[in-house]
C-alpha cells in the first residue's frame, strides 16, 4: 500500500528565500507524482505533474524533481513571497489507479 | 468559465440527518471524484466514478453514497450511518483518469455535525 509523506510539515521562511519541500513514497510503481497548492478552505491547485518518465518539471519559480528509484520528490521554491503561503500537497498516482496524498506541508513566508 | 462548482460552501447538519452535497463540471471530463480531508491527514478517496451511471468505492466509502446520472453531475449524499462526518470534502474531475493527466478541483464543501 502506497504511503506519502512529506517533510517537514510545516515551515516559515523569510520573503525571498529559496527553499526545498520533500515528499517520500514507498511503492515506486507510479505512473505520475504531482505538486498540488492549497490555500486555506479552498479546493487544490496543480502546480507541477511529473511522469514517471521524467525527472523534474519546472514552471516559473517553481521546479519539482522526481526519484523513482529512492522514492524521492522535491519541490524547490525560488526567492519565495508572502504570496506563496499554503499548504503544498504531493500526490502520487500508481498502478492501483487511484491518487495517494501526503499530508501536506504548511507553508509561510513572511513579509 | 470551465470549471467545477460545489455547493453549499458550508454546511450544518444535525445528528442523524442526511446531506446531500453538491458538485457540478462543465469541463466535459469523464471521470469525477468525491475526497475528505481532515486536519493533519492527506485526502482520502470516498467515492470515484470513471463514466454516467457507474461508480466505484474509495477506501472511505461506508456512510457515503453516491449517484451519477449525468456526466456533470457527481452528488455526494452523507448519510446518518457516517460516524464521523465533520470534515471538508472536496469533489475533483479529470478525463478518463489521472494518468497523464491532473485532476480538477472544486473549492470545496465544509459539514459541521451539531
């Protein structure tokens, strides 16, 4: 059974740091890991969908890599703004065709 | 404006009642999807459907039911059998799955139990 965790669940950071949320996974057999945004009492954003394929997917600051092999995503935030404050979800999709989610890091940056 | 809607935004139910919960698509998407989420815990799939008239159990299906009578159409009835039902739920679609492709969400629907 697939398991997502995500490291650390929560953080603060100053505005215009740079900075790395980590996502684990135990069943490697993944057609595709994603990148979701939340903000609080709203539904989920995709951010950034990696294939199983691929390495990493970058969108404007935003670049996500992916080990399958080590069970391993990152999500790596450039010069980070108030703005980017939510919670960042990483989801797996695997061979048993359903989504599994981590439990989410709780991001702050401040001003 | 494609998307998908969920109403109420928040909802009160009283002991023993059911509640129906609403999500509607207009992105033509095959596949429609009801979550929960809880405090600290990642979503958790209650019901899928992949097609009209067609629907399959999540891991966290008992207490809930489900219909599918039109493509953008995907209600999510809570009924008094869930024990727990105070959570926020979250309806996503997505074309045939989420293979290749995201899954679209809704903004969500909060149930207080009072």
């Amino acid at each position: 059974k697939q398991e997502v965790t995500q490291i650390p669940a929560a953080l603060s950071v100053p505005e215009g740091e740079n900075l790395v949320l980590n996502c684990s996974f135990t069943d490697s057999a993944i057609y595709n890991l994603q990148w979701f945004r939340q903000d609080p009492g709203k539904g989920l954003t995709s951010l950034l969908l990696i294939q199983s394929s691929q390495r990493e997917q970058t969108s404007g600051r935003l670049n996500a890599s992916l080990d399958k092999s080590s069970g391993r995503s990152t999500l790596y935030i450039a010069a980070s703004q108030p703005g980017d404050s939510a919670t960042y979800l990483c989801v797996t999709f695997g061979y048993g065709n359903k989504l599994v989610f981590g439990a989410g890091t709780i991001l702050r940056v401040k001003s | 404006d494609g998307g998908i809607t969920q109403s109420p935004k928040y909802l009160f139910r009283k002991e023993g009642q059911n509640v129906t919960l609403s999500c509607e698509q207009n992105l033509n998407h095959d596949a429609m999807y009801w979550y929960r989420q809880d405090p600290g815990q990642g979503l958790r799939l209650i019901y899928y459907s992949q097609i009209v008239n067609d629907f399959q159990k999540g891991d966290i299906a008992e207490g809930y039911s489900v219909s599918r009578e039109k493509k953008e159409s995907f209600p999510l009835t809570v009924t008094s059998a869930q024990k727990n039902p105070t959570a926020f739920y979250l309806c996503a679609s997505s074309w045939e799955g989420a293979r290749t492709d995201t899954q679209y969400f809704g903004p969500g629907t909060r149930l207080t139990v009072l």
